[in-house]
C-alpha cells in the first residue's frame, strides 16, 4: 500500500483484475436467493452524463450490497439503439444511424467500465441488433394472429421535418419533441396495440405496487383514466345514423343545447358536404390540424368552432341542436362528440356565449334558482332537477342512474365505462428501427411474413432520403417482396417501423437469457430472476415506457411466456442532477470551463463580460451547465465522483452540483487512506477483535461500539430507504471516532484487534459505493480474493446499547437545549434534570410550569 491514494493507478488496476476474473458474471443457482437490479438502460448518445453517472451509481451500490448480504445479483446493461435520435443525430453529423450508434455504444461502455459499475457484460444487449429484434417482430406476429396488434386509418400528430408519427406525449407545446417544428393532424394507416384491453387491469394493480411510488401510479391512474358515465346516441336530422357522446353528466342531457364534433371526428366531413358551410368546415379543420392537439394543450386554447350545416336531436327533450365542429372536442376522449350543456359546463358556457347558443338551466342549487339570461358562470355543482320533463324535484345525483335506464329504455343511451387511455399507436414512419414483419398483397391484402422468414432485417446500408426521410419505401430489395399467400411477386413489405418503446418494453425479460436463440428469452431463466427487484430511472418515464412494461408483460403472460404481470417489484426515481446556468450578455449561455474567476465575481473568457449566474435548474446541453464527467474522472477518480453523487443529497432528492461536495469527497478518501497507513503496522497482523462489548472500556469501549452502531445505521440506511448520503455520514462519524484513538499508547492484542476490526468494517460498508478504493485496502489488510465476495458486517446487540442518551428539551414546543442523561434514568431524573438546565431557566424565567411531559429515551417538553 503506497503512502498516497493515487486513484488513477488504482481503478486501472482493479477494473482489470475484475475483466480478468468474471467477477460480475453470473448464472441462475436454484438454491440461491436472487436480486435483480436494474436501472434504465440509455441511448447510445455517445457521451455518459452526470445524470447518468448518478443513476448508475445508486444502482451499483445496491447491487455490491446485496452481493455482499448473499444474494445472487443480476445487475446487466444495454442499449436502447433505435429510434429518432440516432437518426437525427446522424442527419446533423453527415453520417449513417447505424456507424453513429455503434461507435457510440463503443465508447460509453469504455466510460461506463472507467466508473467501475459492477455489470454482467456477458449479457450485453443492443436493440438494433437482430438477433434482438428477430423477437420482438416474432411476438408482433403472435398479437396480431390473437387480434392484440391491428392495422387502421386514423388522425396522428405527424412531424413534416422528422417525418413521423408522434405520440401525444412527443408533442410539447404544439411542435415536436426532437426538431422542434410545429406538429399537424394527418390520417394515415397505423398499426396499433390494443393496451385499452388491459386498461382495467392496469389501473386495478397501481394499488398492489407497493415498492412504486405514489406520485408514478397516481400519474399512471390519471392517464388510464376510468369514468363512469353512459352513452346517449343523438338522431341526425336528414341522415342515416347517430351521433354518440359518452358523459358522466347524463343528468344534464335535458339541457344539451348544440353538439361538438372533434374537427378529426369523420363525421364532420360528411356532415358538412354539400352545404353552405362545406368551404368554412374544411378551412377550419385545416387550421386545427396545426394546433397542439393535446388535451393539455386544448385546455388552454380560446374555444372556437364552426357550424356543419347539420342539426340533431336531444333524445331527451326532442329539441333541435345545432351541430359544430370545435376545437376542444378531441377524438381520444370518449367518442369524439360532446353533447354540449352550457348552462353546466363552462367550457360550453364560454362557447354558447361566444356564438349566441341556447342556454337551459337543467340543474339548480338546493336554495335558489337560476336564470340562464343573468348567469356568469356555468353552474357545476350538483342541485335539484328543473326543465327535466319527469325529473323535475330529483336530487341530480340520482337523477344519472335514472335518466340513464330512461334513456336505455328507449334505445338511446347505455351505462358505460370510457378510459382516458388509447390503443398504442406503434407505426413510425422511419428507417432506424425494427421492420413490422406485414406484407400488402394487391389480391390477398395485409399478410403476416412466415416464422421462418425472420428476422425481416433492416438494410444496415440504406442511406437516409433527403430530409431525414426513411429509405424504406423507394429501396426495391426491401420493399419488393413476394406474397406468402399466393405468391405474387409484386407484393410490398410494411415499410413502417415500431415505436421504439416496443424494444423498452420487453428487455429487461431478455436480459435474463440474452443469447437465447430458440425464443425471446429462456422460460427458465426468465422464472428464476424476474420479476425485477429493483428498477431504478426518472420519473420522465412514469406513463410511457413504465405503462408500456406493464402492459407487455401482460401480454407476455397471456401467450403463456411468462407466470406473472407486473415485471418491476419496486421502482426508485431518482432526482435530477442540477447546476446554475452562465450567461454572457454577448455569448450567450456559457459551459463551466468557458468562465473565469471566482463564483461571485464571474467572466466570459471569450470577450471579458461579466457573467450572469442563473438560478439553479436541471442540466441540459442547450443551457450549457452541464459536468463532463470525464473531467472529474480525470482529476478526482471514479470513486471520489461516486462518493459525491451518493453523499449530497437522498435519491429521490435533485443533486445540486458542488464543487465543494467534489473536493470533500476526495479530502475523506484521503483521510480514510491516511488513517489506514498510519495503523497499517499496528493492525497488519492482528487478528480482529469480536468478542462482547462488556469486556472492553473506556475510549476502547466505545469505539468497539461505535463500529457496531455505524453497521446497524448503514446497513439500516441501505436497506430500508436507500439513504447512502447518511449512510456515509455514519461512517464519517466512525473515521472520526478512530482518528480520535491515541495509538501511541503501548500496544496490546486487544486494542490492536478493536482497530483491525474497525478498519475492516471501515473497508466493508464503504466497498460498495467505492469499490476501487476498497478492494485496494483489503488487499493490503492482507485478504484474498475481492472485498465483493466478503459478506457484509453483521452488529451485536449488546454493542448497541448506549450509556447515556442525548436528551431533548423543550419549552412549549420549541427547542430549547438538550442534555446527556443515563440510558437507565427514570422519568423524574430527567424531569429533575430539564428543568434545572441553565438555558431552560433562562427561557422558563419567572412563569409557572403548568405540566412537564417527559417522553422516555428521547425529549421533555414543558408546558408554561
């Protein structure tokens, strides 16, 4: 052991000796407990960030602890390869997705080897590979086969830049997610999965996720979206047909005064033709189809719409409604037409007074009534039943189950259930992705391609079209196929490719057996390690590919693949990691080693500006106030940028970068190396002590159960909360304790023993959040083999009984002082003692004590 740490030779040296030796390399073992940890796996972007390096440190840590507890761990990595963003970063580099997403993958594994993360490489997975995709279009044709996955016509926020289809989620304030151009409406033919089959269920089981946290099934629950209500057909004048609307309010049908048809729906359409208003319909349809058709976005838009030319009518009051088109009706609600209530809606309300539309009062409240000439605002609330024919007096709760059956009885209306949640459109109108295994045959029509034909391979050397656009559809020796129906050579491949959240949504399954070749995963093998243990990535993910698992899995065991639905255990989303933004008034926003000077007094390297220091926000490329990580590898080592990530701040918590909190990490590896080397010829041969805590005393005592008082907090910590930042704390406060010892004393076999005891549990709980360092120092303690296969230090009891306790005292609540007190005191020692405290006399003073509640072991509150 050299006398200085030096981490650049040390992490070199022990990454090796674990390549070397399959450390992390595991395999099923019936008779062991397994633990599957996984974290979210990433896109090959090409370079690891900080947010990266924090949640991969959270789950390292994880893994080496409970390999350490016993547990046989699988703790893999991959790569989410396909998808937009290879593309578009390919576009702007003047190169292919495919040489853009390998040499990537190439050099994020080497950065992610440089931070010591303890990952089973062996199975390794890329989902642009085919030996990947070959599977996923496999169960693609085993759904469709079962009717799960299905081909239809439908309106799609459409990308004209990225030319692509994006999900509702995609689409951020109206433009794309990726290019930022603004999103329009298209109708084009899209192959959908049918996730709303499984609605009921998925919404059923954000109760049984007990390991999940609320804020992510909450967010889960609002996007499935249940709602009682009925649905009531409108008879449309001088048309075949009805108009459908689902509402929860069946109560108001009496004051429907107008119908709203999404300017999507098709009705509109075939509604307006032929009329005066065929011209204004499609000009305002046109015009819609450019707005973000979001419904968070739809909330915020002035509400607007045009009249069809077409009227229908009120199955329950006959009366004749006018129908429009508007742009708050959206077709991925309900059915795409709302039954319009002004008088009780407000969003209606601000449409019938913008447009001079009928408003009647259907519902009043308990102790007045209303005028619909002299109202303001709809009337929301629930009331008692007026201008509702045979319903007049009734209580408007009740009224909905008997306007309902009014309505059933009579052929018009049903009691329904409708789900927020949609079919998953998974059509993506570009090249870097999985192929949909489907041929169209002009005779035969959409054919599934034969088992035995797959994998449908992606052409890895098609170049883009102008424009980003997918080579697919123009490139003869992929589009052109023969039927395998009828055999006509004329026949066209699907030329789409799948969303990318397919491959996400099924990897963690094939992890289990990645080089499996006779199926999507080893039955066997995917039986004995999932579900997973512990699933840890950002809550960005909550609703997409969190929801888009669940339902896989789901499917998966539907087809007999699998023997349970719910593939993560327990889900941990870790905060943010943060910085403050730079800004020159001349160059804009500033990367940290583009300014100068000290952190109050900042300026632009380039031109000498002062620099504006922004507040503190997530950190991101376009604002520049992002760590390389690479720096700090650099300068610091792998595990002082651990030991920062972990220490500042809870998981859960957003990290708040410190340049403080790096050194401070660095000064306590020293510190702990330093502490090592000055007892290294004390403590070399000595055996560890491990004997009852009775025995020692004094300033030996203590340390001995110190070190058994830090076990219990860390491993309490881990265990329990994932609370590495007081963990560490903990073991902070042992270092300090030892640093405390006098070793200048004559030596003894016993002291010795406490100190090589000590030094060893030092090296124990922190190995897993600084690995590298660790296996460095339990080598030179004189131990064989990793410091990952030692087991993990174990407390005694007896050890953990204190002496003296800390008090607390307060005065009407507030914290006043605190004192030590024998762990043994009765209830009127401490009383005694609280209240002759000098600091508690000062704040008592002349007033009269009403009461003195004593809380035994922890405070004594008195009341004045």
């Amino acid at each position: 052991m050299d006398e200085r740490y030096k981490p650049e030779e040390i992490e070199i040296k022990w990454q090796a000796e674990w390549e070397k030796n399959r450390l992390f390399a595991v395999s099923e073992e019936p008779n062991r407990k397994k633990y599957y940890l996984l974290e979210m796996f990433p896109y090959p972007s090409g370079k690891i960030h900080m947010g990266h390096v924090r949640n991969y440190t959270i789950g390292d840590v994880v893994a080496r602890y409970k390999t350490m507890r016993g547990f046989n761990v699988l703790h893999p990595m991959g790569w989410d390869a396909f998808g937009m963003p290879a593309e578009n970063a390919a576009i702007a580099n003047d190169t292919h997705p495919a040489r853009w997403t390998y040499a990537n993958i190439d050099n994020m594994r080497t950065q992610l080897k440089r931070i010591g993360f303890s990952y089973d490489w062996d199975r390794e997975i890329a989902t642009c590979r085919p030996e990947y995709y070959r599977w996923e279009q496999w169960l693609f044709l085993k759904m469709a086969e079962k009717g799960m996955a299905y081909r239809k016509e439908s309106f799609v926020n459409w990308c004209q830049t990225c030319q692509t289809v994006l999900a509702n989620e995609q689409v951020e304030a109206g433009c794309c997610w990726r290019c930022g151009e603004q999103v329009r409406q298209k109708k084009l033919w899209q192959w959908f999965f049918r996730i709303t089959d499984y609605a009921e269920d998925l919404l059923a089981h954000c109760d049984q996720l007990p390991g999940w946290p609320e804020k992510v099934t909450t967010m889960q629950k609002h996007w499935i979206g249940k709602s009682m209500g009925a649905e009531i057909r409108f008879a449309i004048e001088g048309h075949d047909g009805d108009i459908a609307v689902f509402t929860t309010r069946p109560d108001t049908v009496f004051g429907a005064t107008f119908m709203c048809l999404a300017p999507e729906h098709p009705l509109v359409a075939a509604l307006s033709a032929g009329t005066e208003q065929a011209e204004a319909v499609a000009a305002f349809v046109e015009r819609i189809s450019l707005q973000d058709r979001s419904s968070r976005a739809v909330e915020t838009h002035e509400k607007e719409g045009v009249f069809t030319g077409a009227w229908c009518v009120n199955p329950a009051s006959g009366r004749r409604m006018p129908v429009y088109t508007a742009n708050f009706a959206l077709m991925e609600y309900g059915t795409g037409a709302v039954m319009s209530v002004p008088a009780h809606d407000q969003r209606d309300f601000e449409f019938a007074t913008k447009y001079g539309l009928d408003i009647v009062v259907v519902v009043r409240p308990q102790t007045c009534d209303l005028d619909a000439a002299t109202m303001a605002e709809a009337y929301t609330e629930p009331g008692i039943m007026v201008n509702s024919g045979p319903f007049d007096g009734t209580a408007s709760s009740e009224a909905i189950a008997a306007i309902t059956m009014f309505l059933e009885e009579r052929g018009r209306g049903r009691k329904t259930i409708n789900f927020r949640l949609r079919d998953w459109g998974i059509s993506r109108q570009r090249y870097w992705g999985a192929p949909i295994p489907m041929v169209h045959c002009p005779d035969c029509g959409v054919v599934p391609v034969p088992e035995s034909d797959l994998p449908i391979l992606l052409p890895e050397d098609a170049d883009l079209l102008e424009g980003g656009r997918s080579p697919l559809p123009d490139l003869e020796a992929f589009a052109r196929t023969d039927c395998p129906r009828c055999g006509r050579a004329d026949a066209r491949r699907e030329t789409d490719t799948m969303d990318t959240f397919v491959e996400s949504s099924w990897y963690f399954e094939r992890y289990c057996s990645p080089h499996w070749d006779s199926g999507m995963f080893a039955a066997d093998a995917v039986d004995y390690w999932m579900p997973v243990d512990q699933y840890i990535g950002g809550v960005e993910h909550a609703i997409l590919h969190l929801l888009y698992s669940r339902y896989f899995t789901r499917v998966l065991k539907d087809l007999g693949l699998v023997r349970f639905k719910e593939p993560f255990a327990r889900l941990l989303t870790q905060g943010m990691v943060c910085k403050e933004t730079c800004r020159c008034p001349e160059h804009g926003f500033l990367l940290p080693e583009e300014t100068a000077g000290t952190a109050d007094a900042l300026t632009c390297v380039t031109c000498g500006s002062p620099v504006d220091v922004g507040r503190v926000e997530k950190m991101s490329k376009s604002k520049k106030n992002v760590v390389d990580p690479n720096v700090l590898l650099d300068r610091y080592g792998a595990d002082t940028t651990r030991l920062f990530c972990l220490f500042a701040t809870p998981p859960e918590r957003d990290l708040e970068w410190s340049e403080q909190g790096v050194e401070g990490s660095y000064r306590f590896l020293n510190r702990v190396w330093r502490l090592t080397w000055s007892l290294m010829d004390r403590i070399r041969s000595a055996a560890p002590y491990h004997g009852p805590a009775q025995a020692l005393d004094g300033d030996l005592g203590q340390l001995y159960k110190k070190i058994h008082q830090t076990v219990y907090r860390v491993t309490r910590d881990i265990d329990e909360r994932f609370h590495f930042n007081t963990a560490i704390s903990a073991v902070m406060e042992l270092v300090n304790t030892l640093y405390g010892v006098d070793v200048d004393q004559t030596p003894s076999l016993e002291k010795d023993g406490v100190l090589r005891y000590a030094m060893e549990t030092v090296v124990l709980l922190l190995s897993p959040m600084v690995p590298h360092f660790a296996e460095e120092v339990w080598a030179a303690l004189g131990k064989d083999g990793s410091v990952l296969r030692a087991p993990w230090p174990t407390y005694r009891e007896d050890a953990l009984v204190r002496d003296e306790l800390e008090i607390v005292v307060q005065v009407n609540g507030k914290l006043r002082s605190r004192f030590t007190a024998a762990a043994d005191a009765d209830d009127d020692t401490l009383r005694t003692a609280a209240l002759a405290d000098e600091r508690v006399c000062k704040f008592v003073g002349d007033r009269s004590v009403r009461k003195v509640i004593v809380v035994k072991k922890k405070l004594v509150n008195i009341v004045l």
